[in-house]
C-alpha cells in the first residue's frame, strides 16, 4: 500500500510513518506533505500512485477540504485533528475514517482494518467494481435549512443560486432573490452539493449552474460573472480556475 501524509507537524508525521510502518512493514510512505500549497500540486501530478491519504485537517495555510475544491481525489482517506468539530465535516467528502491527536496507534490500526473490510466487502459485489467507486457513489444534499426570526424555512437546492463566504458569514441566494445565512463553510459545502450543478469560482463564491445568465472577459485573464437574478457582489472566476471552469461550464 502506497500512503501519502498530508501533516504540517514533523513530529505527528513523523509519529504516524511509524505507526504505519509497525502495522504493515510492506506499506511505502511515498511523500510526506506539510502545506496546501505542496499538496495541491504534488497530488495533481501523482494521484494515480497513492493508495491511501492520511490529512490533518488543519495545515498551516488553510483546512485540508480546500484540497477538494480543486481538484478530485477518488481515493481512500484517513483524516487527523486535534479538534472534532470537524469529524461531520469529514465524512462528508468521503473519508474511511477520523482520527483525533494524538494519534494511537490502537486508532490506527483499526482504521487501516476499516479500510481493509471495506476493500474485500466490496470486492465481491457489482462486478468487483473498484471501491472508492462505490463509496463516492452519494446523494448530494437537496434542501437547506435557514432562520428567519423565530421560523425556520427549508430552501431546496434548485432554488439556490448561490453560497457567499463573507468573513465568518456564509449566506445562500435563491432564484426569488432572497439571502439568507446558513452554517456551513464553503470547504464544507462543496461535499454536499452536486458538483456538476454548482462550481466554486474562487475563495468567496460558489454559483450554480442555471443561474449564470452571461460570463464576460474580465482584467488579468479572468472571468466575470452575471446570475439570475442578479446580487448585489461582483463575482469573478479566479486566474487560477479558469480553465476548470470553462470546462465544466461546457458540460461533457
């Protein structure tokens, strides 16, 4: 088995090399990874060779879900923290388990067992169809709740036009031109909606698909975007994501 670690801590990767090495002398630690700026374009270039991802959660540029905002990892994954409040997070972007620091190696031990009963129920059903096949295999979320007063409403996802992360704020736009905050992230988010109908277009904006009425050049090589209705904050493809969204404006 081939692992990459995703830890900005020496001494946690450096401890979980060797728990993972005391378990099975046979798995090969390929790379150890300590900032989303190393990982995204190390795993972009040799996703192909790993076999399993260990991630801390939080790194020191960022949380490890920014990692699913750019590109697709279809791959078993092992999170770490010191913190649960992220466990639900986790599960949400298909992770085999959650492990919270310090790490044991008991803890360890049984997710890597996890991973291995998964792999061989798996392996003898639906034609032997690859398990991480499977295990993405998901429903996206179709409706969210919001707080108006006293009242709670449910938005279904079709009616939203778009998520805005402002600050700590993260609200929801409806096609009958409503805002509403909700409590999720965007990393978050991004697990839960069907990423063939909204796209995160940079760190602020996710926008769905229905509601884009016209993209226009825009400086530095970027894109700008109008929805339907219209909201008040300009929206911007980033440099960076440009191409990605071109490609999945145009659909397969």
């Amino acid at each position: 088995m081939r692992v990459v670690i995703i830890e900005d801590e020496p001494l946690a990767a450096e401890k979980l090399s060797r728990y993972l090495l005391k378990h099975n002398s046979a798995i090969e630690i390929l790379k150890t990874l300590g900032s989303l700026k190393e990982a995204i374009p190390w795993i972009t270039a040799n996703k192909s060779s790993v076999d399993l991802f260990f991630m801390d959660v939080q790194l020191s540029d960022g949380l490890s879900f920014e990692i699913f905002s750019q590109l697709s990892i279809n791959k078993p994954i092992i999170f770490t923290t010191a913190f649960d409040e992220f466990a639900v997070d986790a599960f949400k972007v298909n992770s085999i388990d959650y492990l919270l620091k310090p790490v044991t190696f008991t803890a360890l031990s049984q997710a890597l067992k996890k991973l291995d009963d998964l792999q061989k129920q798996y392996s003898t059903i639906e034609n032997n169809k690859p398990l991480l096949e499977q295990l993405t295999q998901k429903t996206f979320k179709d409706r969210f709740l919001v707080k108006i007063g006293n009242h709670i409403r449910s938005i279904p996802s079709e009616d939203i036009i778009a998520f805005q992360a402002d600050g700590r704020d993260v609200s929801l736009f409806t096609s009958k031109g409503k805002e509403y905050l909700i409590e999720y992230k965007l990393e978050v988010l991004e697990g839960l909606i069907d990423p063939k109908l909204f796209y995160r277009v940079n760190r602020g904006f996710i926008v769905a698909l229905d509601a884009i009425s016209d993209v226009t050049l825009y400086s530095n090589r970027r894109l700008k975007l109008t929805l339907s209705p219209t909201i008040e904050k300009e929206i911007v493809v980033s440099r960076e994501k440009v191409h990605d969204f071109k490609k999945w404006f145009e659909g397969n």
